[in-house]
C-alpha cells in the first residue's frame, strides 16, 4: 500500500520537489561524510631528515 501511494504521489510536481530536496540533501551528506573518511585514512605526510 506504501509504494501505491508512492508512487501516486511522485506525480504530484510539489511532492516530486519536496522528494528531490531530500535526495539533495542525502547525497550532499553522503559525499560529506565520503570526504570526511577518506581524509582520516589518508596518513600524514611526514617529512624524512635529509641526509
């Protein structure tokens, strides 16, 4: 019953609006915490004593 009311609402140009605000705000959150990751696991560069 959810996904027929789903998709009947997805025709409506305000719900499809509202949906799409929050597909936007997922990814942008998504790729924040992506960045967020691969910054931690990045090691330090540590610069070795010249000889």
């Amino acid at each position: 019953m959810f996904f027929k009311r789903l998709a009947v609402g997805a025709a409506d140009p305000k719900f499809a609006a509202k949906l799409q605000a929050l597909v936007d705000e997922y990814e942008g959150e998504a790729a924040r915490a992506e960045r967020s990751l691969e910054t931690r696991a990045t090691p330090a560069v540590q610069n070795s004593p010249a000889e």
